[in-house]
C-alpha cells in the first residue's frame, strides 16, 4: 500500500486531481483517507463552510480543525462521513500520519505533518443554516517534512 513520498512544506500542488494522484483519496472530501499511504488527509480552504484557523497568527504551528459532515450532526452514526471523523480521531492509535494541505486561491499547498492534541465539540450552523454538533480537533504540527 505504501509508495515513496516526500512532502516539504509549501510544496505548491495545481489542483487536488495532482495529490490524489500522488497520494490516492476522494478528490472533494475536506478529510479523507490515503489509499496509497497509511495517512489521512486534511484540507483547509477558508471560503469553505467551516472557519478552520492556524495559530499562533502568523505561524503553522497549531490548527484548529472542524470535522466533516456538511449537514447535520457530526457525532450522528446516520452521518455519512462519521468514520472519517473518527479516523481523525485514532490516528494515533491506528498509526496514521495526518497530512494538512491548505488552499490558496486556486493551488494547494503542503503545510505539514500533525497530531491530535484533543478535541473538543462546539455548535455551528449546518450548510443548511441548522444548528448541529460538530468536532473540532486541535492539530499540533510535527514536522514540515513528510517522508516515507
């Protein structure tokens, strides 16, 4: 399963069809599983529904990250992305890298390897504009290198 990589950070992808490509995964989902690496991949666009945000300002250090699930609860087994939050959730456990790309514009760009530091749920209108739960992991970079 497993294919020679290295990512460096600000590494400039054109489009998400050129890291599917090289790292496998939904091509649309904001979390989605590697089917080439033992990693899960998480995307950042700020004109996305969700106000995913680095910090502190100014750095990459740190992320606050919402889960996926556009509609409705996010901790809902009738949610059909749930396991991709749980995923996210024992990445640790199941050894999985996490892998952050953030959108700028209209390239992506590679910002890092992280962790889970913990998680914790909020409330946020849904796509919908519905009230719903929703995860928020709290990343921590581990490196701005990924090598296999």
């Amino acid at each position: 399963m497993s294919i020679k990589v290295t990512l460096v950070q600000n590494q400039i992808f054109n489009s998400r069809s050129e890291i599917g490509d090289l790292l496998g995964g939904n091509l649309r989902s904001g979390i989605t599983k590697s089917n080439k690496l033992n990693a899960i991949l998480l995307f950042t666009n700020e004109a996305e529904l969700y106000a995913d945000y680095f910090y502190p300002k100014g750095t990459y250090d740190n992320c606050l990250y919402t889960g996926i699930g556009r509609r409705g609860h996010q901790d809902s087994l009738d949610n059909k992305t749930y396991a991709l939050n749980i995923d996210v959730l024992s990445h640790q456990k199941d050894e999985r890298a996490l892998l952050v790309f953030e959108k700028r514009e209209s390239k992506y760009y590679f910002v890092g390897e992280y962790q889970l530091k913990e998680t914790h749920q909020n409330i946020q209108p849904d796509a919908d504009g519905n009230l719903r739960r929703v995860f928020v992991f709290h990343i921590e970079k581990l490196s701005d290198v990924f090598s296999t």
